[in-house]
C-alpha cells in the first residue's frame, strides 16, 4: 500500500543538506526542518551514500512527522498496516 497525503503522521520532504549527523530538509510547503537518522542509519556508510545521491536527483521523501525520521521503507507501507 503506497503512503497517500492522507497520513497525517507524514511529511513529505526534498533532502537539502547534511551537518553534523543532522538532515536539513524542506517540506512541500517550503518549511525548512532537521530530520535525524536513527541509531543504525548513524553507523551505516551505505546509508550515508545514498543520502548524497538522493540529494543530488532532489528526490522527494516521506518523514515521520512527530519524531522526523527517515521512513525505511520509502512511499511503502507495510501489508499488514
């Protein structure tokens, strides 16, 4: 099941930057906000790549809205949300 706009417990957000284990992002409606990686995604180099391609192509991502973290499984639910 793809996250819709619907969800509220989503932002959607284009990765603008990284300082200091800190993910500068800007939402859809122009707010300028910090996502965090998590305690794994912090010790990752895979992860920490892909960051830097992603803001290269200024792809859009979703963020959980409450605690601003990356969602893992990108535009995807679950099957058994």
């Amino acid at each position: 099941m793809l996250l819709t706009n619907q969800d509220v417990s989503v932002l959607e957000v284009q990765i603008l930057g990284v300082y200091h284990s800190k993910i500068e992002v800007k939402t859809i409606s122009g707010e300028y906000l910090f996502a965090y990686p998590t305690q794994t995604q912090k010790t990752d180099p895979l992860f920490w790549q892909s960051l830097k391609d992603i803001i290269k192509a200024k792809l859009w991502l979703p963020i959980n809205k409450k605690m601003h973290h990356l969602i893992d499984s990108d535009w995807l639910l679950p099957s058994n949300a």
